[in-house]
C-alpha cells in the first residue's frame, strides 16, 4: 500500500524535484558575476535573489497545498538563535557603519539567502514527514546544480579562454574563473559538489553518470588553482574512506588519491617548485602580515563593536606601511573581529559551536552530508570570505546546514490540520500515516 501511495505521489514530487534543482542552481548562479556592466550584476544579485527566494517559499506552499500541513517544530534552538543575534547586531551597527549603505546592501543579500535556505529546507522536511520514500535528497540536488556551474566554466575555458581565465602572479599563471569568479570559491564550490555527489555514490545502483560528474567537477577544480580547495577535497574523501566498511572499495580509492596527490600538490600547492611561489606560500601570499597588522592597527581604534558590518576600517580600504590595501580580510573570523568587534566574533563562535554539536543528534546520512558540505566552506572561510563574510554562496550553504539540524517533525495536529488532510491526503488515512497519530 506504501509503494502505490508513494508511485501516486511520483509525478508531483519529481515536478516538486525540478523546480528545486532549477530555483537553487539559479539561486547559486546569482552569486557569479556574469557581466562587466556593474547595473546588470546588482540586478542579477539583488533582484534576481529576491525572486528566487519568493520561488523557495513558492515552493514551500505548493507542497503544503498539495496535501501537508505546516507541523514541524524546533530543535537544536541556540544554533539559530545565535545566527539571528550575529545578524540582528550586524544590523545595529547601521548606525556605527563607516558606511551605512554598504553595511545595508551586504546585510539585506545575506538576509535575502537566509529567508531562500529556511524555506528550502523546510520544504525538504515536510516533505520528508508527509510524503515517506520521497528520493528527493538536498546532497542530490546541491551536487547537481554545482555540476552544471562548473561544466559552463569548463566548457567556457575552451570555448572563450579570454573570459573564462583569470591571469595572477604577472600574468604567469592562469586560473579558472575569470571575472566571474574568484577562483577560490570557484574552486570551494567544486569542493562541495564533490561532498554532495559522493552520497549518490552510496545510493545509486548505476554509478557511472555520477562517476563522471565527480571527474568533470575535479578537474574544474585543478584548473582553479586553489590550494585550500584542494586541501578540502582531499579531507573529504578520506573522511568518506573512514566510513565504508568495504576494504577493496577503501584500498582502491586510497591507491588512486595517493597516485593524483604528489603530482596535484606539486602543481596546486607548490606550483611546480617555483622558489617565489614557496616563500607565498609561507606567508599565505601576503595575508599574514596583513592579518596581524589589522590586529595590532586597526582592531585597537574599535575592538568592542567593530568598524560596522563588512567593515574593517573607517576608509574604504585599510592599508598598513607593510602590507597591500584591502577592502576585507581574506578570513571570516578576522572579519566578524573587524565589522562587530569582539561581541561579534563571541556570538558567531558561539553559533558555530551550537551548530557543530548539533551534528551529533543527527542520523547517520544527515551527519556525514552536513559534515562533508561543511569542510570545504570552513577551511575557505580561513583564506576568503567564508560563512561570517560579505555575500558568497559560502553563506548559503552554511545556512542550509543551520536549518537542516533545527528542524524535527511533530505527530500532534491540530483538528483543523486533520479534516485538511482527510481532504487532501486520503491515502494518508488507508496507510494509517504514521502509527494512526492523525487518524486515531
């Protein structure tokens, strides 16, 4: 009876299962800068997110219309408590900004993907309270929408090179991403299509396609450059290698990374052995110095509430005598120190803890695909914008982990919920739904 309740419901959820992939491949796609015309780009990143986020919650409705009620109740509650304290305090600070109007657009952005990821993943959770069986997995469609991003710039760097690469270091070295994007998130990105994808891995039956997706997303990755990517990668699958049981699948994966490792670092990492590029890396190519002169210059003059959110100095640019003009710090937590001073790193520490422990209560699935999204975006946020910095995808998912460890579903329903589902959901009332709880 389950089997043919579910196969009724198979052409609204595979409906249900596009308009997902679609609204959050867009979604991530606002984040790139797709055209040099600085008006065309703020309309992409503002309007553009504001329609998708009505799309999510668009999407949220259809379901609940379709035949589910709204019963979900919260768990694991400091972890977003604290997300709505370090972004409520960002918005104080308005009125301490060394530039209120760009404090305000950067907040209003991370807000807009706040309100996209809570609907998003409510729409996953009901649906995985009413429609039991559903395939439609977060992992999945994240992994997907991550694939076609970087399958547009690898077919890009062929196709227009001019575009699609960026030329650093004097223009010796080519990096995928271009104007784009910076060819570190580009290469983070990649680090969390490779997370999501490796679960279908697990769950499909026929591998090759998925097989195929990892590879093209890889080498999008090497062609970024980006160690820290890299770094990530590598964590994750051997965090993966930890978790199989099967020993031939475990040594066979093991002797293929450990064949690509030597000659990825050495192009990656080392770059070839070039002396320059080794003395950058000591330095983490010159954010060292730059950290530690924020830290000894600028965070003195305001090291209680900062310089204002995504602020980290009363100019536009904080610049020291040894160290290069920048406008943000290459690093989350350095940043949250700068825009809201020492209460604002506490309560975004403080966030993170409540987040991590929460990973705990998780079922197994939840737990590794929520860990293994979670390596790449933290060990970017310790070179680039990350989870606490100005507007990135990065944020994105970070929230997406935040409210899928905050949502648990609820068996008690009101009268009013139980004759909407009699109407909407008769099946629900032959399967008995979930131990007769609705329909005693």
């Amino acid at each position: 009876m389950m089997e043919k309740s579910i196969l009724n419901h198979e052409p609204f959820l595979k409906k249900i299962n596009n308009y997902m992939f679609i609204v959050l491949l867009l979604m991530i796609a606002c984040f790139f800068t797709w055209s040099e015309n600085v008006n065309i780009t703020r309309a992409i990143k503002v309007v553009g997110r504001m329609g998708l986020m009505l799309s999510s919650i668009a999407i949220y409705y259809k379901i609940i219309r379709y035949g589910a009620v709204n019963t979900l109740n919260y768990k694991n509650i400091f972890s977003p408590l604290f997300y709505f304290g370090y972004l409520g305090l960002g918005f104080l600070s308005f009125t301490w900004s060394t530039n209120p109007g760009f404090s305000a657009l950067q907040w209003f952005m991370t807000f807009q993907s706040l309100v996209f990821a809570f609907f998003f993943i409510k729409s996953i959770k009901i649906l995985d309270a009413f429609f039991e069986g559903h395939t439609i997995r977060l992992y999945n469609l994240l992994g997907n929408s991550v694939f076609v991003l970087q399958t547009i710039f690898v077919a890009g760097m062929w196709i227009d090179p001019d575009t699609f690469f960026r030329l650093t270091n004097g223009g010796e070295e080519a990096r995928l991403g271009g104007v784009m994007m910076n060819p570190n998130e580009l290469g983070m990105l990649a680090g969390v299509g490779v997370a999501c994808l490796i679960f279908d891995l697990y769950r499909k039956k026929s591998k090759v396609w998925t097989i195929i997706k990892i590879l093209v997303i890889f080498y999008a990755l090497f062609m970024t450059g980006s160690r820290s990517s890299l770094i990530g990668v590598v964590l994750i699958i051997f965090f993966h290698i930890n978790q199989t049981k099967n020993k031939g699948l475990k040594m066979a994966i093991i002797a293929g990374v450990f064949m690509i490792i030597p000659f990825a670092v050495n192009q990656i990492i080392l770059k070839g052995g070039d002396q320059k590029r080794l003395e950058e890396i000591m330095t983490l190519t010159g954010r060292l110095p730059f950290w530690q002169a924020l830290i000894t210059e600028g965070l003195p003059r305001e090291p209680l509430l900062g310089f204002g959110y995504m602020r980290i100095d009363y100019k536009e640019f904080f610049q020291s005598v040894h160290t290069y003009p920048g406008k943000m710090t290459h690093n989350t937590f350095m940043q949250v120190l700068m825009n809201l001073g020492f209460i604002g790193l506490c309560t975004a520490i403080f966030q993170m803890f409540f987040t991590f422990r929460a990973f705990i209560y998780e079922d197994k699935e939840n737990r590794l695909m929520l860990i293994g999204i979670l390596i790449p975006i933290l060990i970017n946020s310790f070179t680039e914008f990350g989870i606490f910095g100005e507007s990135n995808y990065g944020i994105l998912f970070y929230q997406m982990i935040i409210f899928s460890v905050c949502f648990k579903s609820n068996k008690n329903f009101t009268s009013e919920q139980k004759i909407y589902l009699r109407k909407r959901r008769p099946d629900l009332i032959s399967n008995g739904f979930q131990n007769n709880v609705i329909f005693p």
